[in-house]
C-alpha cells in the first residue's frame, strides 16, 4: 500500500480492514480517515453506526462525546443540527480542527465515491433500541452499496436478528457476528443468521476454533490487531481478514517476507529450491 497505488478490487473477501478508517492516522470514523485510507491504498474500511436523539445514524464508536470530539455528555442527547456543532479532529492533531461528525449518509456517499468496501458495525450502545438503529441504517446502505461491498456485524444479536429480517437473502446482506471469542454454539449461531463471517478478539482466538470455522467455510476475520509478526501465525490457522488500525503494516511485512523467501530461493541450488518450495 503506497500514497499512489489505487485500491484493489474490493469486492473479494476483504484481507486488510482499516479499523473506524486508517485510525493511526486520522481521527476514527470520520471522512478523513476514510479518505486517509483510500490514499494508503486499504480496499475496506470497518466503521460504526449508531443514532441521534433525533435518529439521524451518524459514524461514531462511543455512547459518550468526550474521548473523540470537543463536546461533552451523550451522543443519544444531540440532533443533528447540534451534532453538526462540534469538532470531532482536534483531539488528534490540529490539521484535523473542525471535522464534523460524519453522518452516515455523507459516509455512504465518500465511500461510494471511492469504490471502497464497508464492513459496518451497528453499534447498539446500553439503552439504546437495535430495532430502531437497524431500521435507520441498514435500508439507506443497501441502496448505495453492493452485496460483495458490504459487509454489517454487531456484537449486538438483537441488531443481528432484526438485520437478517430485514433482508432475508444471505446474499444481497452479509452478516458478521461480533464477539470477543467464538461462543460455545458459533456454528448454531451463524446458521441461525445465515451468517457470512465471524469477527473475533485475534489474542483470544485458538487454533482448533480457527480450523472449526474455516473448515464450515465461514469467513473469519481478527480484530484489532497492529503487529503483523505475531499475527503472522494466524494466517496459517485459516483466518481470512485482519481489522487493524494500520493494515499498511500488514501489507508491508507481507511485500518483505515475500521478497526474502524469494532471495532465498534464488541462493539454493535447482533441486533444494524445488524441495524449499514444496515444503
């Protein structure tokens, strides 16, 4: 991934996500770190939606303001016109002062634009409705992205549920079910949803569930994960995609990895060549 080389096609099952955009470095979930992204040359970006006290559905992670935005109090206690108020990129450096907090709506439009995909998490904070979210996000993202585009998950089985009975075809929406470790039943759980893909805590996973998963074909993908040497054994495992902050890490270990096995290669004689390959 480089400043100038375009995104790749991103219709494939995606294997860098750029977790709330390339968040180590811009603000997550906002346009720029969307279009930050874009430029590092990530296919897919995860973000997360949840909703005003008006139900206008906005990018944002928190139940709370503070951590990522000039403001103070709930996110469920503004409307779109006050959400519109605040500063949501000073806290991570000043070239990003005045970043708004991004609606979805601006969202989808920035990110069809770019031809990228979206793994979007329905983000039910304690309190807050799943029915009400689902209904508010799910249909306005349907309508501007393609199936093998989009991919929308959630720890939230209320917000899951209430998904796949909004659009009943496993193939025109891809579900993710969210959690820190494979439950106990994942298998009865993805089948119940019709369930694309499970997205688990990468330090929690085992290598027997990794194998249980990628031999039922589910997709299975590790968050957030930032160093690519110890992540590195997980592919083997049979892990399809990595969420991180900075997939540019995992790309660029790859590119040298691949290029050191091939010097290799090059300094054995024909036939151990052969035999190094084979292994």
């Amino acid at each position: 991934m480089t400043q100038s080389s375009p995104p790749p096609s991103s219709g494939d099952t995606p294997r860098y996500i750029a977790h709330r955009g390339l968040s180590a470095r811009a603000p997550e979930n906002t346009l720029s770190a969307v279009q930050a992204a874009h430029d590092a040359g990530c296919a897919w970006v995860e973000l997360d939606v949840q909703l005003l006290g008006d139900g206008t559905p906005v990018i944002w992670h928190d139940a709370g303001l503070k951590r990522c935005s000039n403001g103070r109090g709930k996110l469920f206690k503004l409307n779109a016109e006050s959400a519109a108020k605040l500063d949501a990129g000073s806290w991570f450096g000043a070239q990003y002062r005045g970043e708004p907090i991004a609606t979805l709506e601006a969202m989808l439009t920035l990110i069809q634009r770019l031809g990228m995909g979206l793994n979007l998490e329905l983000k039910v904070c304690r309190g807050r409705n799943a029915i009400e979210l689902v209904k508010a996000a799910l249909p306005p993202t349907l309508a501007v992205l393609p199936a093998d585009r989009l991919i929308v998950s959630s720890f939230d089985r209320h917000a899951l549920t209430a998904a796949r009975a909004l659009e009943t075809d496993p193939d025109r929406l891809r579900l993710g079910v969210l959690d820190d470790k494979a439950p106990k039943r994942w298998w009865q759980e993805t089948e119940r949803l019709s369930a694309y893909s499970l997205h688990l805590d990468w330090r929690k996973l085992k290598i027997k569930r990794a194998q249980e998963i990628a031999d039922e074909e589910i997709k299975l993908f590790c968050y957030t994960a930032n160093d690519p040497v110890t992540f590195e054994k997980l592919w083997d495992w049979g892990v399809d995609g990595v969420i991180s902050d900075d997939p540019t890490r995992f790309v660029t270990h790859a590119e040298e990895t691949a290029a050191r096995r091939g010097s290799e290669e090059k300094s054995l004689d024909p036939a151990a060549a052969m035999n190094h390959r084979q292994r």
